[in-house]
C-alpha cells in the first residue's frame, strides 16, 4: 500500500475527485466530524496536485488549449476542486478560509482564460461583474436564469458522457484512457465548463459571507474592548445634518472643513436602550406655569374681573337703554305682585 502523501499526481487527484464528489453526495451534516474529516482529506489531496504540477512544471503559460495534452488537462481542475472544497471547512477563522476559497476560484477562472478555455460570454460576464455588474434588475434576472439554464444543461450533458465512459469500460475491460481519448477530453473539458460555472457564482457568495464576518469580527473586538474597560469613554466624530454644511469632514491636509460635535458614544448608546417608548416631559409644571404667567395668560391677585369701560358714545347709549329697560321691568314687577291676576273665575 501506497503511504500517504506520496501518491503520484494521478493518484492524488483521484483521490481528491473522488472525495470531492462523496462529500458532494453525502447525507451528512456539514458540521459532522465525519463530514470534516472527508473535507479536511480533499484539501489536502488537492493540494499536493498543485504542489506537484508545479514542481513537474506541467504548464506554460505560452500553451493554449490544443498545446495541453488529456492526460495533464484534467489537473487544471485542482484549483476549482480546492476552491469548492475549502468551502465546504468549519474553521475557527473562517475568514482565512474563505479568502484562501476565493483565490483558489480565482485562480481558476485566471489559469483557464490564459489558456483561452473559458468562452467569450463567460469573459464578458466577468468583465460586466468588475465594472459593478448588471444595473437593470430585469436584465440581472435574464442573465441569472440563462446562466441557469445552462449550468443545469452542462450537468446533463456530463451525466451522459460518464455514463458513456461507464458502459465503455464495462464492455470492453479498458481503462478510462485507452477506451476513446476523444470522449475523455470532452468529459474533462465539459468539468471545466461546469467549473467555470460554478466558480462564477461561488465568488460573489465568498466576497458576501466575506463581508458579514469581517462585520462580525469588528463586533466583537468593540464588545471585548468594551468590556476589559467599561469605565473608558470612546468618543466618536458626529456630523451635524445641516443644509448649508456638505461635503468631507476634514481636507486632504487634515483642515476641518464642517462643523462637528464629539459626543460620549458609550452615554449616547445607553440613553438610545434605556430610553422609555413614550416622549419624556421637556418642562416641570412649575416651569410651565411661569411660563404662562409671563406671557400674560394667568390672572393673579384673586379679585374680580374689573369692569370694561365703553370706548364710544354708542356703546354708552346702549348700555343706558338696557339699564332703563331693567328698571321698568322692576316698576312693573312691583305694581303687578305674583299671583294677583289669577281669580280663578270668582271676579
């Protein structure tokens, strides 16, 4: 038996595949030690495919596809399967390990565009994805179903070719090789489109998951520090939103160039949590009150309403004429006492 880590590319990359696709396959959950050790074994196979393609300095970068013979083009491959399989790792520090993800796929899609492998469209979708990829939302959609589409056709297309390769090698007893070169290639060939494929999606899922747990990170470094000294007071710049103040805090030369206020950010973030639903008095009644009393709008000293003068000659006329009125009623009231009329018929 052959000691690990001494196996030949051949046997290293077939290894690799091989658990490449068990995992791919497997009922397993991801965090399973099981499922980790496979993934751990994959990294490892792959790894020492790469190391030795270059110790055998398979490639040039002066061959393009038809330069490369089958036998060494399925090597290319390395650099998908560890991109894809490092993914698949439960770290401590994932960051590195979806950094070392995204080269890997990187270098992948590099290594098949400099020896003109990768299509024309696959090229200007990438192009399109540098320059901050599709703007229009139904057009975004359109390519992602394409893509789709034809991811989903090149996976039916590989099934078809291995199972060519199956049925070969069971009727004429060969290895995969010596059966047909040609249908070999183009199962290598159609890996590598799928590869592309995949790898063009996988990136921007890295650079996404990337950017949450560097977010994550810098969390917990606050809190941390927060915590080993609770009592320090960690200031921060705040812009004030002012219509007339626009533009970059501080010049190239470090001039302040807008107004700002330094606040307590540990205080602002306590009052912001402990702060009650409802809106807090702004004024004791006290201060109300005083307030009201200065404007004229509370009457003190406790007497009565002081009479309001006429300011006219017609209203001094219409109050006489009311006061006259008045007293007829009261001589009326006093020649015709209550009750005086009433007889009830007896004359």
């Amino acid at each position: 038996m052959v000691e690990e880590g001494s196996y030949s590319i051949k046997q290293e990359f077939q290894l690799g595949q091989s658990l490449y696709s068990k995992l791919e396959d497997s009922d397993l959950s991801g965090s399973d030690p099981a499922y980790q050790a496979d993934v751990d074994r994959a990294v490892l196979a792959f790894q020492r495919c790469l190391r030795l393609a270059a110790d055998l300095r398979m490639f040039s970068d002066n061959e393009i596809l038809e330069d490369i013979s089958t036998t060494n083009l399925r090597f290319l491959l390395s650099e998908f399967y560890l991109g894809e399989v490092l993914m698949k790792r439960i770290s401590d520090d994932r960051l590195v390990v979806l950094e070392a993800a995204e080269r890997h796929l990187r270098n992948f899609l590099s290594i098949c565009q400099t020896h003109e492998i990768l299509k024309k469209e696959d090229e200007r979708h990438l192009e399109i994805q540098l320059k901050g990829g599709i703007s229009d939302l139904a057009k975004r959609r359109e390519d992602k179903m394409a893509r789709y589409k034809r991811e989903k056709a090149t996976k039916q297309r590989l099934m078809e070719l291995n199972q060519q390769i199956a049925t070969s090698a069971k009727n004429n007893s060969h290895e995969v090789e010596g059966i047909d070169e040609d249908l070999d290639r183009e199962i290598i060939l159609t890996t590598m489109d799928l590869g592309i494929q995949q790898s063009i999606t996988s990136i921007p899922m890295i650079v996404d998951e990337r950017k949450m747990v560097e977010e994550s990170q810098r969390t917990k470094e606050r809190l941390a520090a927060a915590q080993a000294d609770p009592d320090a007071l960690s200031t921060r710049v705040e812009q004030i939103s002012l219509s007339s103040a626009s533009g970059p805090l501080l010049s190239k030369e470090g001039k302040v160039m807008r107004p700002f206020v330094i606040t307590n950010q540990r205080q602002d973030i306590l009052d912001r949590v402990f702060r009650p639903g409802h809106n807090l008095p702004t004024m004791t009644i006290d201060e109300y009150l005083e307030r009201e009393r200065e404007r004229g709008n509370i009457i003190s000293g406790g007497g009565e309403k002081p009479e309001k003068k006429p300011d006219d000659e017609d209203e001094e006329a219409t109050i006489d004429a009311a006061t006259m009125k008045a007293r007829a009623w009261d001589d009326f009231k006093d020649d015709n006492p209550k009750g005086w009329g009433n007889r009830m018929n007896r004359g």
